[in-house]
C-alpha cells in the first residue's frame, strides 16, 4: 500500500463546500464578498477574499480575510478531531482552503513587517503539510489572479481623445539606407 492509498492519520479535514465553490466559479473578483456575505462560516470563501485582496497588493486586508479563514477552518478542524500541529493534507482538497489562508497570512505578516508572526505561520504551514508551501506557490501565485477587463470596457472610446478634422499628419522622417542620422 503506497503512502497516497493509505487514510490519513487525524481523519480530519474540512467539510467540502460544492455551493460555495459553485458560487466563487460563477463569480468575477467584485462578487467574491457577495460570496462571502451569503457563506460567512466558509473558510473557502474567505480564503478567496483574502487572495484576492492579496493579489491587489492590500497587504491589511489579506491578513484580516486570511485570519478569518483561518479561524473558521481551526473551528471545523478541531471539531473533526484536529489538534493544532498534527497533519492537514494538502491532497484532501477541502484542506487546501486552510493551508492556503495560513500561506496568505503569512505573505501579508511579511508585508505589514511582521516577520516573528510571519515565521510562526511558516511552521505552523509546514507542520500541517510539508509539501503544501510549494504547491501553493506553483498553484495559487497572486499572478493568477489578474483583473478582468470586460469587452465594453475594452472597445469603448476613452473620454481623453477626440477625433479632428483637418490636415492630416506629416509622415516621420526616415533615416537614409546608410544609417547616418
């Protein structure tokens, strides 16, 4: 039997969400807090928040969601029979809202200068799951995370420019074949 055959050692991980992650599927980046709003206990749905406040360099706010998110998941954990230190993995999906808030948390603790509780969060990512700080880095990188320009917005005119009538412009001039300015 191989390690990823083998039930984990807690049993306990976090509830699966499918509505919450329906609804964060169907949403754009201005509806995530209608997300959370209409799910507060989920800790997937602040997860959300909080990477998102993360990815638009709002270091405070990432904190706060992430914090959160952090909570909720502790609660649903110990409830499951978690205890603080024991292993959360990271290949039970549902956990990844949890080891993702501590990962988010963390960042933002570097950003706002908080670098003792920043190394606090480090371990206790590690210590939940060794391999989650990488895969979170190749998987959830703030990059991922761009804003959406809609089409309407894209093509429409800007209000700065205005089309003129008149002579047209003169054409650049060209330096001559041999490269002399």
């Amino acid at each position: 039997m191989t390690p990823e055959e083998s039930a984990p050692a807690s049993g306990a991980q976090l509830a699966d969400e499918p509505q919450v992650r329906q609804a964060l599927a169907d949403a754009d980046r201005s509806s995530v807090a209608g997300v959370v709003a209409g799910h507060p206990t989920s800790p997937l749905a602040w997860t959300e928040l909080a990477d998102l406040a993360d990815s638009e360099g709002r270091p405070i706010e990432a904190f706060a969601y992430a914090a959160v998110a952090v909570e909720l998941a502790s609660e649903q954990l110990t409830s499951s029979g978690w205890q603080p230190g024991t292993a959360v993995p990271w290949s039970t999906e549902p956990n990844r809202a949890y080891l993702r808030a501590l990962d988010t948390q963390r960042r933002a603790a570097e950003q706002l200068g908080l670098g003792e509780r920043a190394q606090r969060l480090a371990r206790e990512l590690a210590s939940a799951d060794a391999e989650a700080p990488a895969r979170i880095a190749s998987e959830f990188t703030p990059t991922q995370l761009i804003t959406i320009v809609s089409s309407d917005d894209a093509f429409a005119p800007s209000s700065s420019t205005s089309a003129s009538e008149g002579e047209p412009l003169a054409e650049p001039a060209v330096a001559d074949a041999a490269g002399e300015d």
